[in-house]
C-alpha cells in the first residue's frame, strides 16, 4: 500500500501544468521525491516495479531518483518478490528511464554479476551520445501538405522526424531507424487502422507504449477526439487548423504528463556529463563486472564535444583503456592548438596519467609530436605540459637527456 501511494504521488506531480502547484495541498507541503526518500529503497523497489509494469515514466524517474540517494549496492539488485527493477529499467524504453538507473546502478559500483548487468554499459554509452541532444518524433498524416508543416515544427525544435502517411508502416521506420522515440503525432483519419485500432496497438507494444500521443483532429473529428483523449494522460488532441504554438503547448503538456524529459543539448550534456564521471568511478575502483573498452568509442566520439567539462571527464576514463586507439585518440586531442592553455595543460597530464596506467601505446608520429612540444614549443607552460607526457611514455632512447644537451648547444 504504501508502494502505491509513493507512485501515485510522483503521477499526480508530474499531472500537474507546468509551473502550477496543487491547491488541493496545504501551504509548504513536501514534494513526492521527499515522502518516497523517507520510505526507503525497499518501498521505492516496489513502485519502481509497479512504474515499469505500468510503463510509467514519471514515476519511474521519480523513484529512481529516490534511489541514487538512499539507497547501497546491497538494497539496490532486488525487491522483496526477488525481483530486478533497477536492472529490469535498463531496458526500458524511455531513454531517461534506462539512463538514470544506468547510473544510479553504476555508482552503487555492484561486484557481483545481476541479471541485464550487460545492459549498463550500453547505456551509459548512450548517454554520452546524448551531449549534442537527442529528441525523435514519429508524424502519421495521409495529407502530405499537413505532415510536412508539423513535421517542419518539430525539425524546428531540434527533432529528428520520420514522417509517413500510414500507421503501421511508419511504426515499422521507426523500429528501423530510431533507437527511442519522445513524441507520436497521429491524423484522426489514418488510411490503414482506425484511430482507436492505431491506439489500441500503441499501448499493447511495449516500446511504444510510454510514448505521449498527440492526435490532430480533422474537421468533423474533434469530439471523437476528445473523448479519447480525455481519459488518458499519454493522449493530447491538436486542432488541424491550430498554430504552431498550440502545438508546442499541447505536445509539452502531453510529454509532462507522461513523464518524458525532453533531451535537449542541456540535458544531454548533462547526461554525458554523469555517465563519463560514472565510468571514471567504475575505472578508478577497478570494477570487475564490467569492461571500460565496451565505452571506447563512444568516449572517443564525446572528445569531439563541445562542453571542456564533457571532454575533459571523457578524456580521463579514456586514460584507463589500454589500447592505442585509446591513447592515439588522447594525444590527437591535445596536440593541436585548438584549446585554451588551461585546458591543454590539464589534457597533457591526462596524457601521462594514460602512459603510467598502459605504457607508451602511441605510434612514431605522435611521439615525434610531442617530442617537438617538450623539446621547443614557444609556448613554456605548454612545453613543460608535454615534457609530463613525455616523461611518463617512458621511452627507450633517452629524449630527456638529448634535450638537455640541446639546450647547451651539445
């Protein structure tokens, strides 16, 4: 029971409008995040596991929240039925969802193997992809003229659309294309299944499921519509004829509802943000259960961010993956000039920490670049940057002693 409570009270939050408070509370009352921290992981695992049964989003965020600050490795794994929510939220399929419990198992740093424990570096591979943003919308209209205007709004705000002028075959792009989706837009007239057909296959697939629902109602639709959108959360109805600001107020009043954070380039950078600081956690503790070099690419992809934070946190988990692709994709970061001098100092002696944890795993030309660095880069705080690098690849000719000589002439 009291489960329950936890997680209709994170539903009835995340019900609210935008900015409003309940006015059926008394003044100064406390949030959901505060009642479901006071009850305890054990009841926080049990909503969690009513959430991911109920394909609930805002609750699932809401408790899992709740979570990463109660709760240890050992309250973490299973429920009191025996079962896995936090790993059974890996696979999820609101990305938010698989993300924050990603993490939040991540720093527990678990030892022993759980089931989908293969899930979390995948995941957290995913939330590094995210730092340039990420949000995908699904447009089913038979008018072409009004698909490509709502699909034109959506690309506007940062979404990546697939557009098509049938339900299931545009389901199908989806499965194909995308790896999550934040938004369905539906015409109320779909050549290929009713709208109640189309809905009804919506809720029974289970990747679709979470998926907020915004029904464009054509003339002679509206109160068909409305009926069926009146009792479900997940649905929002848009008039055919409507603005595009009614659209956008409808689409994040729909999304609220459900749940759906939207990633924008904020919240993705944020997001990579975590998941590379909660790589480093697992490096650093030497974690067993999970391999680092399953995140290489994607950290060498995230160097490229455009946060110093982001590229730096990247840079430091990439440190601890011994391969030269690795440690080739380190030196290609900090041998051009394209950082300010705190940040390259600062990618310099990640450079070293990488040699002293792996060895020299750089080929010829990298190491001539830094030898040139240590040796007469003009720039003196940069020179004694390289000559840590330099110092910790260890290498077998003594650079050190030439460059000595070379500083007096022989």
């Amino acid at each position: 029971a009291q489960a329950l409570w936890v997680a209709a009270n994170f539903r009835r939050e995340a019900q609210l409008p935008e900015g409003q408070i309940d006015r059926t509370r008394p003044a100064n009352y406390p949030s959901a995040k505060y009642f479901a921290q006071t009850a305890g992981p054990a009841v926080c695992l049990m909503a969690l596991s009513r959430a991911l049964d109920d394909g609930d989003p805002a609750v699932a965020l809401g408790v899992i929240e709740a979570l990463g600050n109660t709760a240890g490795p050992a309250s973490l794994i299973s429920d009191a039925a025996g079962r896995l929510p936090l790993a059974e939220a890996l696979s999820f399929p609101d990305r938010m969802v698989r993300i924050r419990a990603a993490l939040t198992l991540g720093n527990a740093r678990p030892v022993q193997p759980f089931h989908h424990h293969q899930n979390l570096m995948p995941v957290l591979c995913e939330a590094l992809r995210l730092h340039v943003g990420a949000r995908s919308a699904l447009v089913v209209d038979p008018d072409a003229e009004s698909a490509n205007r709502l699909a034109g709004w959506l690309r506007a705000d940062g979404y990546e659309v697939v557009v098509d002028g049938e339900f299931f075959r545009g389901l199908q792009k989806v499965r194909d294309q995308l790896p999550a989706l934040d938004l369905i837009v539906l015409a109320s007239t779909l050549p290929d299944a009713a709208l109640e057909q189309a809905l009804g296959q919506l809720h029974d697939e289970f990747r679709f499921a979470a998926t907020p629902v915004l029904v464009v109602a054509k003339p002679g639709d509206r109160d068909r519509v409305a009926e069926l959108v009146r009792p479900n959360h997940r649905l929002g109805q848009f008039r055919a004829d409507g603005s595009a600001e009614e659209f956008r107020r409808v689409a994040g009043e729909v999304s609220r509802a459900v749940g759906i954070t939207p990633i924008t380039p904020e919240v993705g950078t944020a997001s990579a943000l975590e998941a590379a600081q909660t790589l480093r956690l697992l490096a650093v503790s030497q974690n067993p259960l999970f391999n680092l070099a399953d995140a290489q690419s994607a950290l060498i992809e995230t160097l490229a961010a455009g946060n110093p934070q982001l590229r730096l946190a990247a840079a430091e988990v990439l440190a601890y993956i011994c391969t030269p692709q690795a440690q080739e994709a380190l030196a290609d970061l900090v041998l051009g000039d394209r950082w300010p001098e705190k940040e390259r100092v600062e990618l310099f002696a990640v450079l070293a920490d990488s040699a002293k944890h792996c060895g020299c795993q750089l080929g010829d030309a990298s190491v001539s670049r830094i030898i040139a660095l240590a040796e007469s880069a003009e720039n003196l705080t940069i020179r004694t940057a390289a000559s840590q690098a330099l110092g910790a690849l260890n290498l077998p000719a003594n650079k050190g002693s030439e460059i000595i000589r070379n500083q007096y002439g022989g």
